[in-house]
C-alpha cells in the first residue's frame, strides 16, 4: 500500500480493523472526525432510508432539533382539535342541531364548526367554561368523546416523554465534559509519552468511565480507492474517577503503532488520534459518551500542560483557565525507538546535551539548559 507521498505504509493487521470506502475524486483529505466529536458521514441509497426514521420515530423524534419538535408539537394537538371538532360538526349537522335553532342539540350550544371546534378544544384540554356540554340525545357523540379522552391522555404521554427525552440528552451532558485542545509528547520517567487532557467543566462530579483511544490511518490504493485502518492504543489507567482534570498517559513502547515516529516525521505522516470517555452521569443515570480527535498538528512535541490543580486548607482548587496551557519541557529530539537505541537520558547522562539540543519550532525557541532539570520552560497558550 502507498500513500499520497509514494512512500510505503506497512500496517500490522493482527489487532487492526480495515473498512475500504470508495474512490475518492478530491486530492484533499477530510477529517475522520471533527473536533467536536461529529463525523463527515454522508449515506446514500441506504436500504430502507425513510422507512428506518418511521420504524423507530420515539428516537427519530428526540433527535430532531428543538424548532422542529415545537413545530410537531403545536400542529399535533392544533390537528387533533380540528379533526374532533369536524367530527362534531358532522354529527350536529345529521342530528339536524345546525338548521334547527329549537330542536334538542347532541352538545348544547354547538351549531356551527367554530362552535365545535370550540367544544373539541375544551374537551381535549379539559378547560370545562360550562358553556357547551355533552347531553345524553347522541349515543355517537357520547362515543366521540370517550375516544377523545383516550387519544388526549396518549398525545400527552408522548409529547412529554420525548420533551423529557430530548431535555436529557447525552449530548447536552457531553458537552459538559471535554477534553484538551491539543496533545503533548514528553519524558515520563525516562520514557516518551503521548498525553491529553480531560475535565469535566460541572460542579457535580463523574466517579466512574472508561477512556479510550483509537489511531485511525488514511492508505490510498493504487486504484484510487480509500482504506482506514483502526488501532487501538494502550491506555494507562484506563478507569477514571474524574473528580478532578486528569491526564491520559500512552506510553511509545515498542508495541505502540507511534514508536518509529519523530518529531520530523510527525506533521509528514498522516494519521488521526480519536479518543473518547465513556462515562455514566450521576444525575440522571444515562450513558454519555465525549470524543474528539487530534490530527499530527495538534499535536506539541516538547511540551506538557500546566499545573492546574492546587490545594487550600479546605478545598482542591482547580483553574480551568490553564486547561490548554503548555509549557516547553526537555525532550530529545528522537523517536522513542531511535531514544530506546540510544539509552534514556536519565540512564546515558554522557548524551544529553546531544539529545537536548536548541529548537526553533512553530515560531517559538526552546532552549534548553542541560543542568537544571526544572520543566518550567517557555508557557504558550494554545
């Protein structure tokens, strides 16, 4: 397989998952997915397109946006009023109570249709002035209005279920809890490490979820078509109490698909990083899910992010004002395979200043003191 560079790709497909999309006529690439979690998903000629959106219309209904349900919601009862009050008119009409001014009415003071759609909107929304009332002259009006009370109570039932749905969404409470801007590569205990952030921004706390992260990869065919790759990466701590910001640890161990890569090969290859937190939310119970991804831009080599967490007589204090700061760091230059080979610096101190060499990147100069091993560098903010 050859990418849009010429250069070959070998993929270890033991633990990798490969979907082949069509052929793509644009040179420019999209993202797999975008910062806010969505997908450039596009189906066409799906079996059953409309027929899946009837199927299951509860769920249909609570996906749509807020303007739209106002507008299901208003013309569901404004039509259910005027479907009984044409019913009611009909049945004054037979009866003869529309001609007749002195004869006995099936519903007292209907004899015309504002009339009855009067009386059909007082029923169903159980106002009761006093003015129109059922009488006892019109078996069928009396069945009328029995099925109108029963249709009342369902039409209720359902529009308040998926109005409580849809206020409760997952995706509201996703929003809630986000992670960093960007992810950084630094030296944990002698090791290169691939980090990012995550915070919930509520006051009430999230006490059990479940992190993950996927390398997703682009491999264009020599027939034009798209091949993605998925990767699973090991995640330190997998299980997270997120009372409060924590920081997601990979290791770039000789089992991870990032160990070859370098600082100069990082903006040159193409991959994407999406990570996710599944998370039960403690106030309502349900199952929410946040995920963003992180393209080889965004992510900053040499740096790790502030402190943001410190702590009084009383309280943790958190300052989300740092929640995407940065800082340079001493990080060498290398690849973790190419460090590995060369010994970590905490083990070879004979090389570090080799390793720790001056860098101008992205418009910014590190320079790095190879005696003080303080990370206090350069701050940025992203």
């Amino acid at each position: 397989m050859s990418t849009e560079r010429g250069e070959l790709v070998i993929i270890d497909t033991c633990y990798t998952t490969v979907h082949t999309l069509g052929r793509k006529n644009e040179a420019s690439r999209l993202r797999y997915m975008q910062k806010d979690g969505s997908f450039p998903v596009v189906f066409q000629k799906a079996p059953g397109q409309w027929s899946l959106y009837l199927i299951d219309i509860f769920t249909t209904l609570v996906e749509i946006r807020w303007r739209v349900m106002l507008l299901i919601f208003s013309l569901s009862y404004i039509l259910s009023w005027l479907f009984f009050g044409l019913c009611y008119w009909l049945i004054a009409y037979v009866h003869g109570d529309v001609d007749d001014a002195q004869h006995t009415t099936c519903v007292d003071n209907v004899r015309g249709f504002t009339g009855a759609f009067m009386f059909s909107m007082e029923t169903q929304a159980t106002i009761g002035y006093g003015f129109r009332g059922m009488t006892e002259n019109c078996i069928v009006a009396i069945i009328l209005v029995t099925v109108q009370d029963v249709f009342s109570c369902l039409l209720d039932t359902i529009i308040i279920g998926i109005v409580v749905a849809k206020m409760a969404s997952a995706r509201k409470r996703s929003q809630t809890v986000g992670f960093s801007s960007c992810a950084v590569v630094n030296l944990r205990d002698g090791v290169l490490c691939l980090s990012w952030r995550l915070g919930d921004f509520r006051g009430n706390h999230i006490l059990e979820g479940v992190a993950r992260a996927m390398l997703v990869r682009y491999v264009k065919q020599p027939l034009g078509s798209i091949v993605i790759s998925y990767q699973d990466l090991h995640i330190q701590n997998r299980d997270i109490v997120l009372a409060t910001p924590v920081t997601i640890i990979h290791k770039l161990e000789p089992s991870s698909p990032l160990y070859l890569l370098g600082p100069d090969d990082l903006l040159g290859d193409d991959f994407e990083l999406v990570v996710s937190f599944t998370y039960t939310g403690d106030s309502t119970g349900m199952l929410h899910q946040t995920r963003t991804s992180y393209t080889p831009a965004d992510i900053r080599w040499g740096q790790r992010f502030q402190d943001m967490l410190k702590m009084d007589k009383r309280h943790y204090k958190v300052d989300y004002a740092l929640f995407n700061v940065t800082t340079w760091v001493p990080v060498p230059l290398l690849s973790a395979e190419q460090l590995h080979r060369r010994g970590s610096p905490v083990e070879g101190s004979q090389s570090r200043s080799a390793l720790f060499a001056s860098n101008k990147r992205n418009g910014h100069t590190c320079k790095v003191n190879s005696d003080n091993t303080e990370e206090v560098m350069q701050q940025t903010c992203l």
